[in-house]
C-alpha cells in the first residue's frame, strides 16, 4: 500500500493576467517542472499531475518525467473537480493521497516525506497538515484512504476543504513548518516580490 501525489496543475491562472504561473522561470526552469520533480524526489510510491488549462504547454513541460497525466476536461469547474479527477485515477492500493498545489515555490521534498511517514498504516481517517510555527496551517494535505470517495465526489472551487471541515476529529498537523506552507504565486505582483527577496529568506 502506497502514499500517491495529486499534483494540481490544472488551473486557468486568472489572476496573472495573460501570463501562466506554472510555466514562470524559476531558477532556470518552469514552475511547473520544479514542483513535479521535487513530488518525484519524496517517498510517494505514485505522482499523477492534473492538468487543464494551457494543456499543451503544462504537458510538454512535463514530458519525460516518471510521473502519470490526467487531463481535467472540466478545469473550468474548479480545485474540486482536479481533485476529483486525480483520485480517480488512484490504483485501488492505495494508503493516501497527498494534494500538492503545484504554484508552491518553496515546498521541499523532505517536507512531503515528513508527512508521508507521519500516515500510520492503520489509520484511513487521518488528515495531516502542516502548519507554520506562528500556527498557520498550510499546504500540502494528506488525507488516508478513507477520505477517497469524498474526494472522488468534489466540485467547486473550494477544493477539499470542506472534506478537512468535516472531519476535523481526525485532523493532525504537522507543527513548526517553514513559511514556504503558505507561499504560492498567484499574481505578477507575487512573482516580482518573490524574486526580489533575498535568497536567504527563500526554502521550507
């Protein structure tokens, strides 16, 4: 029984205006490739990146990489219909499944790894989660397999937080995660703060 990724790389990227976040150039190779090798680097036996939108692009940004893609027709539709789609395609031995936004810089494979080997083996309904040292629960989440059919079942744009909401007695954090649990690029503004900051302020 194994630990699988969905990677969210569906997205219409709205708010950049024009441009697509997830092919950004960051430190000499798109956002997107970034994120997919660092989920490749953890100790998750599966990574199954969802695409959508600007599907051509995300996918040849991805070719040749050990990892499966599933095509969301219906991206339009939000977060929870990525989700949905990504389970989906989950084989049936599967422990849990991490959701991995894909516009986070700073994740660290290790991060995912932590997470990973914080999911008992007999324990389905446990939700983990990181949250910063200030308290503040970030991203990623993994979810045991017993939150598989809730998963499967999403729609809308809220993604699996009502999920998490439902179920908060099995929820667990992860305490004392870096900043980089929060910080994904959303915007050109996010983008040009980003890298300006200096490098010691970036990672975790």
């Amino acid at each position: 029984m194994k630990v699988a990724i969905i990677l969210l790389a569906a997205g219409g990227s709205t708010r950049m205006r024009g441009g697509d976040k997830l092919l950004e150039i960051l430190d000499g190779e798109p956002l997107l490739a970034r994120s997919a090798r660092m989920a490749l680097e953890s100790g998750a036996g599966e990574v199954i990146a969802v695409t959508g939108a600007n599907r051509a692009a995300r996918e040849s940004v991805l070719a040749g990489l050990p990892l499966r893609i599933v095509a969301n027709e219906n991206w339009r539709e939000g977060m929870g219909r990525s989700i949905a789609t990504g389970v989906a395609a989950l084989p049936a031995d599967t422990r849990g499944v991490m959701v991995l936004p894909a516009d986070m810089p700073d994740l660290t494979s290790a991060l995912l790894d932590t997470l990973i080997a914080a999911l008992p083996p007999q324990a389905p309904r446990r939700i983990l989660r990181p949250r910063t040292m200030q308290g503040v629960p970030g991203n990623p989440v993994l979810f045991g397999a017993a939150h598989l059919p809730a998963l499967a079942a999403l729609t809308g744009d809220a993604g699996a937080r009502q999920v998490v909401a439902a179920n908060s007695e099995n929820l667990c954090f992860m305490e004392g995660a870096g900043e980089g649990v929060l910080t994904d690029l959303d915007t050109p503004e996010a983008w040009a703060a980003y890298r300006s900051r200096p490098v010691s302020d970036k990672g975790g």
